[in-house]
C-alpha cells in the first residue's frame, strides 16, 4: 500500500540533489531513478523526500517528481489510491516551510500534482475541485464537507493572506494544467464540462476574498500595502479570467465594473499613480487576450465587449497623452511613464486587427488619440539624455506600433502628415538616433510618404532618404570607425529599398 511507505533515503542522495541543482551531471541520480521509476518504490522515495522540510531543494525534487509521477503512473493503480495521494499532497503543503527561498516552486509543483490527480480520477472523485478547495481553506485539514460550512471557511479565508494566495495558485495551474495535459477528446470534452460545473463555487471562494466589482477589487488595496497587490496580480488576472470570463458564462464583471472610473481614479498626478495604472493594465491586457481570441472566432458577446474595451483603452490613451504633457519635464517620473506607455502601445500594436473593424464600423472609432500619443511619444523620447536606455525602447515600440498602425489601419493624410512632420523634425535635429531606431524610424517614413507622396514635408524625406543613398554608396567601410561603415552599409540597404517601395508603380 502507498500509505505504508517509509522509505529510508540513499546516504548519498542529498549530494546528487545538489549536483542536480548546479546543473552537474549526475549519473548516480539518474541511475537511482531509472530504477524506481517503474516501481511502487518511486512512492516511497517521493513522500520522504516531501517530508523534508529542513532541506527544501529535497523537497523541491520531490515534488517534481511527484507531479511528474501522478501524470505517467498507472491509472488503476492512481485510482485505487487516489485518497492517499490526495492526503499526501495535502499533508505537504502545511510541511513546505513559508520562509524557503523555494516555497513558492514548491507549492506549484505541488499544485500542478494535484491538478493531475484531479484529471486521472474524476471518475471516482466527483467532488475534486471544490473538495480541494475546502480542504486547502481550512488549512489542509480533514473537514466534513457540508455546504452549511462554506462561509465559515470563507470568513477564515478573507484573514489568512497565505491560504488566498495559495487558492488563486491553483485556481491558475488547474486551467494551466488543462491546457497541457495528455487527455483524449472525449475526456477533456468532460474534464472541461467537471470544470464549468465547480465555476460558481469557485466564484463564491474568490468574491469572498475581494468585492464583486472589478473597480472596488482593484481600490481595495491601501497604498501600503502595494507591495502585496504587485505580489498577487499574476495569480489574480488569470484567476479572474478562469473565473468571470468564461466563453460559455457572462462575463459579468466587465459589464458591472466602470472602467472607465477606474482609469479615471488611477491615473492620478500622484507619485506611483503610474504604477497602478500599470497593475490595471495588466488585467485589463489579460481580459484583451481572452476576448481577441474570441473576437475571431466571431463570437458575439465578445464583439460587444472587446468594441468596450477598445473604447476604455483609448480613454487610457488619452489620459496618458495628458500626463505626459504635464509632466513631460519632470525626469523623476520619466521612467514609469515610458514603460507605462510602452506597455500601452504594445496593447495597440495587438490591437490592430480589432481596431481595422471598427474603423470600417458605421460608428466609427476616431484613432486621434492613438495618433496623438505617438506623435507625443517621438517627441518625448528625445527631450533628454537622461534614461537613455528607456527612452531608446520607447522610440523603437512607438515606431514598431507606427508600423503595424501603417501597414493596417491606412493613417488619414492628416495623421500620415503630423507624423512625417514630427519624423523629419526628429531625422534633422541635431541629436543623433540610435542605428536601429533610425532604420525603423526610415521604414516608418518611407511606407507613409507613399500615403501622401504630393506632400511639402514627403519631397523633403524623399530628398534626405535620396541624399542618404547617394552618401552611402560613395563610403569607403575602411575608413569609418565605431561602427559607421556598418551604420552605412544598413542606410544604404534600407534607402534604396524604400525608395523602391516610395515609387512603385500603382495599379
């Protein structure tokens, strides 16, 4: 029986774990291994190593091989003994010392165990999921489990940081673990049905953690405890999806949460206003994801929302492009600015398949704000030598999304031309681009001259790219240090090709 084991480890083995850590090669290890591995003994050495909670990189490779072991043993014999696995795995998680520099991998290795246990013997163990969760909110003790009992153990949950972190873990590695594991259609077709089944009390365990409404969750969360609130989002963003979002569900909390007060609320002038508005926008990113998928798969719901969403984020567009004007000397805030909005024009750039539809919708989608904050970005990026290095990044996402904005979504001639005035501006000032910046920066250029090629400010770029062209072919590369022949040779390629593309003939 697996509950009998008592396995007494190989005096050498600590030493094998630590070589396995270092990255030696370890043959003593694997030997050991290819000889349990086929066997009930690989039970014995998994609990005795999870038992050691005095050396956590033992315990670590326990649980790696535990969770490696439930997805590859027998299914008869995981069935048979399904309840002593379960209180295994339960009965580790408490041992698992909180303060290990490896606690964290530990309890997901484990999680990801359990998951596996759940996928394998859904058959006999109905109550998996929510079982799971009774059991780890009470602390991984034995409970009875009547439903008379969820809010004392939801009561017990809204105190104990810990136990919420380690059901939003498992929450997450559960619908991770779905994704991956080796199940037949048919029974992923009913693991996923078992899965939608537990998602009300699933929702009841996380809502009586944290509000209902998306807006007083994210507000929930005093300034001093910001800390825990960056520690949790991972978890959260996609717990909340598994939770709130499914495709098959209403995805209520979007339509009862005021997003755009929440925008509005975080995006104070505040010293760290720029961080939270970042944490939002990880959701708000994670929520988008989801929905794109949906929205090409021509789901309706997901239409709706994703066209509300859209809207929501060139709100957020809007009040970044405002604080990035009243604050634009301000070098103290310059470096979550960029990052902030770096991450918002990558939002864009993913966004352009949606926003093409909706340009073309009767209603329309007005992209002057998305204009707007790049034509801000370009400018911003280089105000400054200071944060060199940041405001390199911004310059090359701003004209990465420019790109994507150009190729997909076909500038008015007004916007094409504010951009190309902004880019030869920037092209002649006498502060140099960085090689890569200036080649994306002329691939930029060159696709909207072709948009306007009548244009004042296009016969000037044509003259500088043209110009630049000529200058590059008469260079000697042996004469040219810190790499400038190579500069050179990278113009020369990119001139002559745009050039191309500027007066290719139209049909």
């Amino acid at each position: 029986m697996l509950s009998e084991s008592h396995a007494r480890l190989p005096p050498d083995l600590e030493a094998s774990i630590e070589k396995y850590f270092s990255g030696e090669y370890c043959p003593e290890l694997d030997a050991l291994l290819d000889e349990v591995k086929e066997s009930t003994e690989i039970w014995d050495l998994i609990w005795t190593l999870l038992k050691k909670a005095d050396v956590p990189k033992m315990q670590f490779f326990g649980a790696v091989l535990l969770r490696s072991a439930v997805a590859s043993f027998g299914s008869d014999k995981i069935i048979e003994e399904f309840l002593v696995f379960r209180n295994n795995i339960f009965g580790a998680i408490p041992a698992v010392s909180r303060g290990s520099f490896l606690c964290s991998p530990i309890i997901k290795k484990l999680f990801e165990a359990l998951a596996q246990l759940i996928f394998r013997t859904r058959s006999v163990w109905p109550g998996a999921l929510s079982e799971s969760l009774l059991l780890m909110t009470n602390g991984c003790g034995s409970i009875n489990l009547c439903s008379d009992q969820l809010e004392e153990i939801c009561s017990r949950l809204v105190v104990n940081e810990e136990c919420s972190y380690d059901v939003l873990t498992f929450i997450t590695i559960l619908a991770e673990e779905f994704k991956t594991a080796d199940l037949s259609l048919r029974e992923r077709q009913l693991m996923n049905e078992f899965i939608l089944s537990n998602q009300n009390f699933v929702l009841r365990i996380l809502q009586c953690r944290y509000p209902n409404n998306l807006r007083d969750f994210l507000q929930c969360w005093p300034t001093d405890e910001r800390e825990q609130w960056f520690k949790f989002r991972g978890e959260l963003a996609d717990a909340l999806l598994m939770a709130y979002s499914n495709p098959i569900s209403k995805p209520w909390f979007i339509d009862h949460s005021d997003l755009g007060c929440l925008v509005e609320a975080y995006a104070g002038f505040y010293d760290g206003a720029w961080q939270d508005l970042e944490s939002f926008l990880y959701i708000f990113t994670a929520i988008s994801e989801q929905l794109i998928q949906e929205f090409h798969h021509a789901s309706t719901v997901a239409h709706d929302l994703i066209t509300s969403l859209v809207r929501h984020l060139f709100h957020v567009v809007q009040i970044i492009v405002q604080q990035m004007n009243d604050s634009s000397s301000a070098e103290d805030s310059c470096l979550f600015r960029s990052l902030l909005t770096a991450k918002v024009l990558q939002m864009l750039d993913a966004y352009s398949p949606v926003l093409n539809f909706l340009k073309s919708d009767p209603t329309g989608l007005d992209l002057a704000a998305a204009t707007q904050l790049v034509s801000t970005c370009l400018i911003d990026s280089t105000r400054s030598p200071a944060f060199a290095e940041i405001r390199v990044m911004l310059s090359m996402t701003v004209l990465k999304t420019l790109k994507t904005f150009t190729q997909n979504l076909f500038p008015t001639e007004v916007e094409a031309t504010e951009i190309l005035n902004i880019l030869n501006y920037l092209q002649k000032a006498n502060k140099p681009f960085p090689t890569e910046v200036e080649l994306l920066a002329s691939y930029v250029a060159g696709a909207l001259v072709s948009l306007v090629p009548e244009n004042r400010v296009s016969a000037e770029i044509v003259q500088r790219l043209t110009q630049s062209f000529e200058c590059s072919l008469t260079l000697d590369g042996n004469q040219h240090a810190d790499g400038q022949s190579d500069k050179s040779k990278h113009l020369c390629d990119y001139t002559c090709k745009l050039l191309l593309f500027i007066f290719k003939p139209t049909n």
